[in-house]
C-alpha cells in the first residue's frame, strides 16, 4: 500500500484510514456531515495527492491528446484546464480527466488514481505519433482546498488575485512560499477553491501554511467520505460507479465533451450511437420517504418493472434526504416521473430531478 507524502500528517490527526486506489487515504476526521458542512460553508483541504499526473511535451502532444480525448482540447489556451474522457474501442470508457495546458507544446493530464496504471498504457499505445510522455504520478502531491471562505483565507499565501482565476482555469506561481506551484480553480464539490499541484517534498509545508492561513476561517482537513457526498449533491459523475468501460458516454450525459469535430478514438461508433439515439440515460432522483438508495439497487417504475439501476446513492447532509443517481431507460427518464428504488426488497418511492441537486 502507498503513502501519501502526508499520510504521517493525518494519522497524527486522528484521521480514520482506509485502502483507496491502493493508497492508504483519510476517509474522515471528525464525520462525514461535519465535514461536508465545513466545505460547503467555509473552508476544507483535502489531501489528493493519489491522483495520477502525465506530462505530454512536444511538437506531437496535441495530436495524441487530440486522439485519445473525447474532447477538442486545440480550443484551451494556456491557463486553461478542460474536462474530458478517455473513450475505449468498445464504446465505454477507459477514463475521465482533466487536460491543463501548461505551455505550447506542453499538456498536464491528471487522471483517476484506480486508473492510473491502465490509462499510461491505453495512451502510451495510441502515442504512434511519438509525443513525449512522463508518468510523475509518484512525484507530484495534490490538494484541493474548497469552500466559499478559499479566496479569502488563500490570499494572503500567493501574488495571484485568487478572485480573478475563472473557473477551469489556472496560473504557475508562488503559493505558501514555493515557486512554480499550480494554483487551479478546479475541484470536485461545487463549492468553489482551488487545486493546488505541487513536489512531493513541498507539500508539508503548503499544508502548514494552508492551515496557518485558514485558521481564522475554521478551515479543517477533510476525508474522501465527504468528497462523496459533496460531488453526489452536484451530479458528478464518479468513475468505478456512474462511469465505467461499459457505460456509454452519450448515456452518462458526457456528450458536451464529445466533439465530433475531430477524429477519435471509437468517434465513428459514438457518432452513430448518437445519430440512432441512446437506450438508457443516467438520470438523478431524490428519495420521497426515508431510506438510502446504494450502488446497484434495482430501479422501478410504477408497475414493479426494472428499468435501471442506481450507479451512486447518498443521505445528502445539505439536503437531509436520500439522493441519488443511475441509469434508466429513455422513455422513464423524464424529470419529475415517479420511481421506485428497491431497498431492502421493499419499493421507496423516488421523483427523477435535475442535477445538481444541491444549489448553493
């Protein structure tokens, strides 16, 4: 199992350890709703440093990115991050990421730590083009500080006006006394706050600087249970439960980041898949009575027919009910159209809603 360059700095916390993508992670602190609430009302730091970095350089990087990514990433500038996937050739998906562009000719892909092993290999054999590829995963640590308190309390460690960073965009600067530090408004919660990408050797003391800032804001480390339920309540597609090899991007609501204005890996396949139309959508529903929804619970209509099943499910601390999401077939995919989650063998009513769930 692999440490974090601060798993010592959450053990010494109290922090409830856990196995995650063959990491082991802080799953919470003080409690999943305590933790929630600290994000979505003030200031939280998240330690994500198991997430996967690939630098792709060279005259070459665009055109791999450009074949493997379902996306147009020709249109970001630098400073500019883009969501994005990984499609298979079998009309599923390897993963989902996010492309930074750093310079011309130089591109950061941050990717999915259960996946970084299987996407260096997927790319690496799509890279017939010879673009430089480096794998510094293992050197790089990643926080994500988040909340509506971040700017305020994360201004006083950098030269950059943290209120001008637009959303899905980033700077290389100082941050907490370190130079070259990517500072990127990006993050999984919807709250707001930053990504910060930094050595491993540094990273200790971002953290301390970052807690020293925040004090006055309350600012607390946070588990993964919390980054959960937080990128629940806004319709985040998670990979390993909403989004996998077999689900079809186009049903999983992925097709604004499918540009058929370029040649991709499988395009001609999803380009048709959009043409005939979709079988199944992956919708959002809100529980009527008590109960929570989990991963894999069939999904009904009113007639006790199953129609789908749950990809992601939550009791969600900002709403106090059970929500959830998972794929059902078109014609019962309307909003507003009763269904009927099974748990425990015992149908609880449900009402499919437009994500996020959570408005701020």
């Amino acid at each position: 199992m692999k440490n974090t360059a601060l798993t010592h700095i959450h053990e010494q916390l109290g922090a409830k350890m856990v196995p995650f993508a063959g990491y082991n992670m802080p799953v919470s602190y003080e409690g999943v709703n305590a933790e929630h609430e600290t994000v979505r009302k003030g200031v939280g730091v998240f330690d994500v440093s198991h997430m996967g970095e690939f630098l792709v350089t060279g005259p070459k990087a665009l055109d791999l990115i450009q074949k493997v990514t379902s996306n147009d990433a020709s249109k970001i500038v630098i400073g500019q991050a883009q969501y994005t996937y990984l499609p298979n050739e079998t009309g599923g998906i390897v993963d989902d990421l996010i492309v930074y562009k750093i310079e011309e000719e130089q591109y950061l892909l941050v990717v999915n730590a259960s996946n970084i092993d299987k996407d260096w290999e997927w790319i690496s054999k799509h890279n017939l083009m010879g673009a430089e590829l480096r794998n510094i995963s293992d050197d790089y640590s990643l926080l994500a500080i988040q909340g509506p308190k971040a700017i305020e309390a994360m201004q006083p460690l950098t030269s950059v006006d943290l209120s001008a960073l637009k959303f899905y965009h980033f700077k290389v600067a100082d941050f907490a006394g370190i130079e070259h530090v990517i500072i990127s408004a990006t993050g999984y919660t919807g709250s707001g706050g930053f990504e910060i990408y930094c050595k491993n050797d540094q990273v200790e003391q971002v953290w301390n600087k970052v807690f020293e800032a925040g004090k006055e804001f309350g600012i607390k480390p946070i588990g993964l249970a919390a980054r959960d339920t937080l990128r629940l309540e806004m319709g985040f597609c998670l990979y390993g439960n909403d989004i996998d090899e077999t689900t079809s991007p186009l049903e999983a609501g992925l097709g604004w980041i499918t540009k058929f204005s370029k040649d991709f890996v499988n395009s001609e396949n999803l380009k048709k898949e959009k043409e005939e139309g979709i079988k199944n959508k992956l919708i959002g529903f809100e529980l009527k009575d008590r109960g929570i929804p989990r991963h894999d619970y069939e999904i009904m209509d009113k007639y006790g027919n199953v129609i789908g099943r749950v990809t992601s499910g939550t009791m969600a601390p900002s709403l106090n009910k059970g929500i959830g999401m998972g794929y059902v077939t078109v014609e019962n995919s309307a909003p507003d159209t009763e269904i009927f989650i099974s748990i425990r063998n015992k149908p609880v009513a449900a009402t499919i809603v437009k994500t996020p769930f959570y408005k701020g």
